[in-house]
C-alpha cells in the first residue's frame, strides 16, 4: 500500500531535524520535495531541498491541477506538493515522509486519508519555540515576529493531527519518532 508520512510544525519546533534523522535512518523512506517560489538559499540545491519556480510558473501549475496540496503563505510565496512528486516515490516503491506547515498537512491529509499519517511536532513551549528561532539567528526582528504570530494559529491545529510528538528533549523526540515510523510501516 502507498503510504504518506506527514510532519508539520511551527518554525523552530524541530521538524526537519526529526524529519532528517529519520531520512537516515530508514531505507524505505523518501522525503517528498516540495515546490516553492521563495527564493534559493545558498547551501539549497533545487531538486533536492525544493524545485524553485516562479511565481508564474506557480500559479500555471494551480491552474493545470498539478498540486496534491499548495498554499500562498505570503504574497507571492507559494509553497505546494506536487502529484507527480508523490507518484515519482510510490512508484519507487518509498513511503513518502513530508516537512510541511499545517495547513499543507491538513490539505494532503484530505486527499489521501487512508494513506497517510499526520504527525504535529509540538515544541513544549512558546517561549522555548522563540528562543530556537532567535538562536537560529536567520531572522530579522520583523521576520522573528512573523513567524511567531504565525506560530501562535499553527499551535491551534495540533488536535487535527493523528499524533502530537513534542520536542523537549530532542534525543526522546527522535525515539518516539522512530517508534512512530516502525508502526506505521507496520500496518496494513
């Protein structure tokens, strides 16, 4: 059966750490790319972390009905899973593992239910989420808050997940996320 493995996060909650050590952890996982419009980061390679596209470009794809799920975070920056994205690893014969945001998680979660499994990475607290962020030291003051403010409505999404993993001590986090996966992988 083809099978999705959705985590979705507050920024700062530790997702894609979790994410990637479950990457090398198991070989029957592929993490799915997502397309984005924002722009590349110099350590990024397209392909592998995103596909960037134009924000044209983006929009094209809405109207041809490319995307399993997509979502304007801002003006302008879009970020979506692609449908051939998700059938190019199924056929690979990989259970699919996301890093998305919420909503997106909400969105695939609607288009494959029987399929997939939704996980929140809930950091244990507001005040530690803000602290990961500012040592993170990525963000100006007014992006910082943005996330934040973003942050605080994502929070409110947790009990739409099928299971909440909260990152307080990211070595039990890890644990738990790979007990997570072996069950998965172990049902029908």
């Amino acid at each position: 059966m083809n099978k999705l493995l959705i985590f979705a996060a507050p920024s700062g909650a530790g997702k894609t750490t979790i994410v990637h050590h479950l990457l090398d952890t198991f070989d029957s996982l592929a993490f799915s790319v997502s397309a984005t419009t924002r722009p590349r980061r110099a350590h990024e390679v397209n392909g592998k972390d995103y596909y960037f596209i134009s924000p044209e470009e983006f929009r094209e794809q809405i109207r041809q009905d490319a995307f399993a799920e997509w979502e304007e975070v801002y003006e302008n920056l879009y970020y979506g899973t692609l449908k051939s994205e998700i059938q190019r690893l199924w056929n690979a014969g990989k259970l699919i593992v996301f890093d998305i945001d919420v909503e997106g998680a909400m969105n695939l979660k609607k288009q494959y239910p029987k399929e997939s499994l939704a996980i929140f990475i809930k950091p244990p607290s507001l005040n530690i989420l803000t602290e990961r962020l500012r040592q993170r030291k990525t963000e100006n003051e007014e992006s910082l808050q943005k996330r934040l403010n973003k942050a605080v409505k994502e929070l409110d999404y947790e009990n739409k997940f099928d299971l909440i993993l909260v990152n307080d001590v990211l070595v039990d986090a890890l644990k738990e996320a790979e007990h997570i996966v072996r069950d998965f992988l172990n049902t029908p």
